[in-house]
C-alpha cells in the first residue's frame, strides 16, 4: 500500500513520515524530491526548469519507480510529498489507483499562517530561504480545498504526536507504542529536521 502524505510545505510531511516509519513495522519512506535534485545535478540548465514536478520525466520516474515497489514490497510505503496541481495529482497518484495500486491520501493541512511559522522554524529562521515554498501556499491551498473532506486533517493545533495518531486512525495503520523520552523525541524529529534542509 502506498500511503501519501500531501500538504503545503511546511505541513509537516516528511516529519509525520518518519515517526510513522518508527512506529508502523515494515514501512519504508520515500521521498520523491530525491529524483527532482537528482535531476537538478545531473542535466544541463537548459533542459531544468524552477519546479522540477513540471519535468515529465519527474513524474514518470516517480510514478514507474512506486508502482514497481508497491509490487514488490510487502510493506506500506509512506510518501511525503507536495502536489498541488490537479493534471500531476491524476499522472501519479490517480495512474497508480487506475493500475491497481492501493493509494490513501491524506492532506496535512494549516493556516497561511501557521505554515510560514513553520516555514521559519525549518530554515533556523531564514524566511528568505523559502521563497519557492511560500510561493506555493495560496496554490497548494486552492487545490487542496478541492480534494474531499475526509482526505484533509487541520493540524494548525495539534502536536506531532496528535497527527500521527490521528493519520494512522483514519488509515487503519497499527501503530505500536512510542517508548521514547522526550529527549530523544527531540533529537530525532531535529535530526530529520536538518537532514532536509535544502541549500
């Protein structure tokens, strides 16, 4: 089963993914943003473009690489990643659901507000950092309050912790107990935190 974690940037995906993943055995991240700076690196400016979703090949890759792995991996696979634009939502997760892939969707969604609180805290402060993501709120919010109710989850006051549970109940995912202190909470959501920031 692939499980999709949408949302603005700054949402909170890829840190719901990961203490999804130390929770719910057998699950494996992917991160679809590893093809676009694989793309960014190793193909001459003229053929990249500011969005690297609006690259065909991105889509495809992504697209051919979850459909293998859904039939390959017995696990759920948990996928942080921000689409907001109806055509590329249909090219991967609706192909995937049309080839006979189990997709659950869930957006994380908050405030315009409570997204560039969020934003600020990702880059240490450098707002400045984050032109493209705060670009894309107001898109990401349009397309978003199109997707039906019970995919979107308000997470402007709930914790971490809450949203995960809150995700895992509506996916049916058995998660088991969290038996870490606060410390190493901390530590961890930090760690994932900083391996993420994008220069």
């Amino acid at each position: 089963m692939i499980f999709w974690l949408n949302g603005s940037f700054g949402a909170g995906k890829t840190t719901v993914a990961h203490e999804l993943q130390r929770r719910l055995p057998g699950s494996f991240v992917y991160d679809p943003e590893n093809v676009g700076y694989f793309l960014r690196k190793n193909t001459p400016k003229e053929c990249q473009t500011a969005d690297f979703q609006d690259i065909p090949l991105w889509r495809e890759f992504n697209f051919q690489t979850l459909k293998w792995m859904a039939e390959q991996y017995p696990g759920v696979l948990l996928v942080p990643m921000t689409i907001n634009r109806a055509e590329y939502f249909d090219e991967i997760l609706g192909r995937l659901a049309r080839e006979g892939v189990q997709v659950r969707h869930v957006i994380l969604c908050a405030s315009r507000e409570t997204l560039l609180k969020r934003l600020k805290k990702r880059s240490l402060g450098r707002l400045d950092k984050e032109t493209f993501a705060v670009e894309a709120i107001e898109r990401s919010l349009r397309f978003f309050s199109t997707r039906p109710d019970e995919e979107r989850l308000i997470t402007d006051c709930l914790t971490v912790d809450q949203v995960v549970e809150q995700v895992a109940g509506r996916c049916g995912l058995p998660l088991e107990k969290d038996l870490r202190g606060p410390v190493k909470k901390g530590w961890d959501r930090a760690k994932v935190l900083l391996e993420h920031i994008r220069n």
